[in-house]
C-alpha cells in the first residue's frame, strides 16, 4: 500500500453554539494570531501561554476528543529552581478544556520524577476584544476601554471591555487548586509542591458575558464531559440521523466524521427543544447564521436530517426583509446572506445586522420549503411559510430582476457592500476570458436555474394548497424562462454555457463550474446536458480530486485562490446531483470517488471548505487551502448530496413514497441505510452491486413505499 500523505490544521478547534475556541497544537494561544477563545464574534482571550517558572512546555500530542471539549499532552523543558534543576520530561501537563457557554479548564501536573519539585506555574493571558471581522482581516482597531481587576478574596480575574452601551468581558476563576493563586505582571501564578509520584489539579473556569448576560461554564471537571446535557444532546442527535454500513472502510469513515461536523455546527434555536437547530456554515469565522449556506446545507441534509430545514425556514423566514436599505443591500421579501453580533455590527460599521448581500438565498429558500415538504409530508410546513414564499416571489419579480429583462442579477448599492453575490462571492471570482473583472450588474447564470426551479417547484406547492391559478403562473412564467436562458446563455462557439451576462447583456465566456448547477437545476434541455458534462469531465476542469471552480487553461487560473481554481467539495456534490439528473450516474460517482479519496487525505477523513490540489497521480494528494474553515457545513453536507447521487433518492412524502435509481460504482458495491426518515416511513434499505447492476432490498418498513424511477423519467415530468 502506497504511504498517505495527511493534510490538515496545524490547530486544535471546539466550540459549543457562539463560544469558540482556536488554540495551536500544545493548546496555546501566542499573539498576534488568528487564534484565540471567541464569543459573539468577539475575541475574547487573544493570548493564553502557560509556564513553569518562566519555561515552556513541550507538546507530546494531544486535540479535540468532541466538537466541544479537547486534551492536551505536555511535558517539561530543564526547569531551574532554587532546589536545583527539574529534569525534562519529568513532569507532565494535561490541558483539559470543554465549552458550554463559558469554558471549564482543568491543569492537571504529575510529578514523575523519584524527588520533591516546586515551581511557579504561571499562565500569561490577554484579552484584546478585537471583532472578528478585524481579526480575520488583520487589522484591529481598539475603538473602546479595557480594564483587568483581580480580587483576591474572590479568586477572579475580571477583564472588561466598553465601548458606550457595547460591553463584553470574561471573568477567569481558579478553583480546587490547593494553594491560592495570585495575580501579577499579566499573569496568574500557582505554588506547586509535589512529592514523588504526588498530582497537581486546578480547575479555571471563564465566565462570559454580553452584556448583562451571563454564559457560564460547567462546574464538572472536563473530563465528564461525556455525562453533560451537551453529550446527552449529541447522542440523541446521532440515534436519529440516518446511519450506513458499507464494505468500503474509507466512505464510511468519511460519511461518520460529516455526521460529527454537522453535530458541531448545530446552533440551538431558542425557545425549541434541544432538537431544533440552524446549521452553521463553518468553524472558525462562520459560526453565525447564514442564508445561503444554511439553506444548502439543509437541502443537503433532508434524508440525514430533515428538522435542519424547519429551523433554516423558521429563523430566515423571521428575518426577511420587510424594507428597503441600501447599506445593508435589503430589499422587501430578500432573504439575508449573514447576521453578526460583534461590536462592528452592534455599531452599524459594517452591514450585518443583517446583510442582504446575496442573490441566490431568496429563490434557495423556495427550493428548500419544497424540499422539506416532499421529504417530511409536512403541509403546515407550506401554509406557515406561504406568506414569507409569496414575499420571495414578489422580491425575484421586482428586485432580482432589476431591469425587467427576465434574467436575475445582482449589484450592490451599498459602500461596504460584496461584489458578488453567487455562492462564488469573493471579490476576483466572476472574470473575463481576459482574467479582467466583470462589470455589472451581473447575471450568473447558476441564478436563472435556482429561479427556474424555485418557479417549478412552487407551481407544486400552489397545487398542494388549492391554488392552481398561482400554480399555472409559475410554470408559465419557469417555461418561458428555460427558454429565454437557453437562447441567450448558450454559445454554439464555445460549446457550453456563458459563465454571466455582464452589465451590456454580452455573454461572460469564461468556463468555469457553474454551468454544472444548472444541470442540477433542471433547465439545461437533455440534448445539450452531455456536453456539459464532457466538458466539466474535461482536463483543465476535472483534477481527478474533484472539479475545479475555474479552469485550469483560463488567465486567472489560481490553484492556490478562494474561488478561482480551487476545488469545493459542495460544488462538486451539487454538480454531482446534476449530472445523475440527466442520467450521467456514473460521472457523478466520480466525482463521489473524487471527494472521497480527497477526504482521506485530511485528518479524520475530515472535509475543508475547500482544497486545492493537482492533476491526480500517485504521488499527488490534495493541499490544504490556508484559512478553510475546518469543520464547514456544507463541504460535511456534500457527503449526503453525493450519496443521494448515486443512489438517487427522490423523496414524496406526501405520497409515501421513496423513489430511488441506485447506480452503485464498484468502488462502494454495498451500501446499507438505517433509520431512514420519508414522511411517516422508518426504513432500513440495503443496496449492492450484482454485475452491472444495482439491486435493493427494503429490511425494515414498508416494501410498497419504496419503488423505482429513474431521474429521466422526473425531468421529463418537470419539462412536460
């Protein structure tokens, strides 16, 4: 077996809700860095090291054990000390975090050594309050007043940040250690005195606050961290999700640690029980609620999880825009790209209070409420949602399409606001053949198919509620659509479709992966999907660990940029679900066997954000992209997107009915599913390759729910 090149952070991330903590691998935090412990999107502790007697100590391993608590190995250097010198790698450290709303901190010391040491243990802290905007963009601006306070009777180290009504501050209270600790030149010291094979503990224990609110940690030490009502909410999270057993080791793994990272970005919506949740895009810059991510992220979701898509309707339902705000790039009935609750935001000196800064979440939010539907069975789902569905639509009509051409573009009106507006938003993604920037207002052409589809879908739903007339509006209004983007984003020269309109309505000849959603959406004609396939399957788009976001012969071409050459493993499992739409399964196992041999490169099988990475070869592995975020939502999400691919899951709960077109690869030849929600439907299904086919067999629920149909054969009922 050839030797496996690991990639990933070199850091150790958990988090609970909005508490985050990014230390380095010995569980350190040394300043200026990006790292540090985060709440609110406010940073908090922006330098934590610890020493004995003015020494550093060694890692000897250590990381994450959940999403929410992590254990850290050290041991000592030479320490000098008035009895004489300690010798190294006599004494050893644990480092013991868990994160609730505040954070429990245990230090445990074992005297290895055959004599009696004593030492001053010393942790050397720091809170600088930076927002994490600044953080992430390297330039912080101290805007209010820090004052630190210890109190010796109390035992708290209090430090507080003000900014006239914006406050925020962490308390660091020592506890159990035998002698009292003390408090000077920025650091908080402890006696230690152990004898021969005697151990040392203290717990440390940071209260946080916003405010008058209080976000306390947990009195138990963080090694029980498995007996709190945290565990006991990721254990009946993963009792229901769905579950697989498979003969192929690394798909398992890969498809277990998605599970993990969606538990870790469950954010906790108040006033539910402790199973309703709102997904997060990504650890560590975007633990906040996001429109776009949070909707794909459920639409990738709803076989795994469906209660993700209630909540994303639910909490983005309650934040459309009702007004209009050029600042914040809001428009009535928009859906919201990104809420902040740092100190930029509660200041309004950047717009996300929230942004609206997106073109893709409002026609995404339609998709998603037909989504949750087909696999729950769930009409109230429709009729509490019709309203803010209606508002969608008027916003695609009014302001998607801002000169009535029929097509959707995006343009921002604001002085801070993003240049894109696609999934693809960073400032250099949208390029001329040239490698110059597109002028706007842009039309992308990943848009128009999100429309279309939201258009068809709600034609459905209009059906469902006994409104047929609206129902004969939307599929009007999608057909005239298909046609409209066919005549004017496809190019006979170029063989493919136009990356965008630019703001003259010429075409954007730029290749580039985006055509691949629009096979997802439907609104490529079967005659022409084949060679969108082949030419997303070509060279310069197809590394062999997935597709690129741009293609390799194009000027601007950049392995090593966010979203000009790199690869997104969603953007591959969207495109993935396209291509088994139009019948390409095999291509889109690929693509499965792609992302999934790139998994098995990082840590844990666990998928970045994104990679980039070189033609594949035996001596290729994918490279970590600097600053991914590690777990991120949708890069977990895209393991289900490409599993729903190759088995392909139609779900109609309201019929109770699973229809499926499985097309195992060799590579995956068994596949078994448990606990399966469809509607009111538990099913257990087995598949498995028989020669050039693919069989299955239901083991638990009702055999007549489950039937077969290909995904031709709803395309054409689509188009028809």
């Amino acid at each position: 077996m050839p030797f496996k090149v690991q990639v990933g952070p070199h850091q150790v991330s958990i988090h609970q809700g909005q508490t985050i903590l990014v230390t380095e691998s010995d569980g350190q935090i040394r300043w200026p860095s990006e790292k540090g412990l985060y709440f609110l999107d406010t940073r908090v502790i922006s330098s934590w090291v610890i020493y004995a007697n003015g020494e550093p100590w060694n890692l000897l391993n250590g990381g994450a054990v959940t999403h929410y608590a992590s254990r850290i190995h050290l041991t000592n250097r030479k320490i000098p000390t008035m009895d004489g010198v300690i010798p190294e790698r006599t004494l050893g450290l644990i480092i013991s975090r868990s994160i609730s709303g505040g954070m429990h901190e245990d230090l445990d010391i074992t005297n290895n050594s055959m004599k009696r040491v004593r030492f001053q243990l010393e942790i050397a802290l720091r809170c600088d309050f930076a927002d994490i905007f600044e953080v992430k963009s390297g330039s912080i601006v101290r805007r209010g007043r820090i004052t630190t306070k210890w109190s010796p009777p109390k035992q708290q180290l209090r430090t507080v940040y003000r900014n006239g009504n914006f406050r925020r501050a962490v308390t660091v209270a020592p506890k159990e250690q035998p002698a009292k600790a003390v408090y000077a030149n920025g650091r908080v010291s402890f006696e230690v005195d152990l004898d021969a094979g005697e151990a040392w503990h203290c717990c440390l224990l940071y209260t946080l606050e916003d405010g008058k609110r209080l976000f306390a940690p947990l009195d138990d030490c963080a090694d029980q961290h498995q007996t709190t009502h945290h565990a006991e909410a990721l254990s009946d999270w993963l009792r229901s999700v769905l579950k697989i057993r498979t003969s192929n080791e690394e798909f398992y793994r890969l498809y277990h640690q998605a599970l993990e990272d969606m538990a870790a970005l469950r954010l906790p919506i108040a006033g539910t029980d402790h199973m309703v949740f709102l997904p997060a895009a990504g650890l560590p810059w975007f633990v906040a609620p996001f429109g776009r991510d949070s909707l794909m992220v459920s639409l990738q979701n709803l076989l795994i999880y469906p209660d993700f898509a209630r909540g994303t309707l639910d909490i983005l339902g309650s934040l459309q825009a009702r007004d209009e705000d050029a600042y914040r790039d809001a428009e009535p009935g928009k859906i919201l790209h990104e809420i902040r609750y740092g100190e930029l935001a509660h200041f309004k000196l950047i717009p996300h209070t929230p942004y609206y800064g997106t073109a893709d979440a409002t026609p995404l939010y339609l998709i998603t409420l037909h989504a949750a539907w087909r696999a729950t069975g769930d009409k109230t789902l429709l009729e509490r949602h019709l309203e803010t569905a209606e508002r969608c639509l008027s916003w695609i009509d009014k302001y998607g399409d801002h000169d009535g051409d029929g097509f959707q573009e995006y343009q921002t009106r604001s002085p801070v606001g993003y240049e894109n507006m696609g999934w693809k938003d960073s400032g250099d993604s949208v390029v001329y053949p040239d490698g110059s920037l597109v002028k706007g207002p842009k039309a992308l052409c990943e848009l128009q198919g999100y429309v279309y589809d939201a258009w068809l879908r709600m034609s459905e739903v209009f059906d469902e509620l006994g409104k047929p007339a609206r129902a004969a509006e939307m599929r009007t209004k999608a057909a005239a659509l298909f046609k409209r983007f066919n005549e004017a984003f496809w190019d006979d020269e170029l063989d493919f479709y136009a990356f965008a309109l630019d703001g003259e309505k010429k075409k954007v000849l730029t290749v580039a992966s985006n055509p691949g959603h629009c096979l997802w959406s439907g609104i490529v004609p079967p005659e022409r999907a084949g060679k969108v396939v082949r030419r997303l399957m070509a060279p310069d788009m197809w590394s062999g660990w997935g597709i690129r976001t741009l293609s390799a012969m194009h000027p601007a071409f950049n392995p090593y940029n966010y979203q000009t050459g790199s690869i997104w493993p969603h953007d591959n499992a969207t495109i993935a679900l396209g291509f088994k739409r139009y019948g390409f399964g095999a291509e889109a196992a690929r693509i499965a066997r792609n992302i999934s041999g790139a998994a098995s490169h990082f840590l844990f099988n666990q998928l970045p954000e994104l990679y980039t990475a070189f033609d594949q070869s035996e001596a290729s592995f994918p490279v970590q992209y600097l600053g991914a975020n590690i777990p991120q939502a949708w890069a977990a999400g895209s393991v289900f997107t490409l599993m729903q691919a190759m088995l392909g899951f139609m779900p109609d709960a309201p019929r109770g009915k699973l229809y499926v077109d499985p097309l195992l690869p060799e590579w995956l030849p068994d596949l078994t599913m448990f606990d399966l929600r469809v509607g009111e439907h538990r099913l257990d299904i087995r598949f498995w390759r028989d020669g050039g086919e693919t069989q299955f067999e239901v083991l638990r629920g009702d055999p007549k729910a489950v039937e077969h149909r290909s995904f031709g054969a709803q395309l054409q009922a689509e188009l028809a």
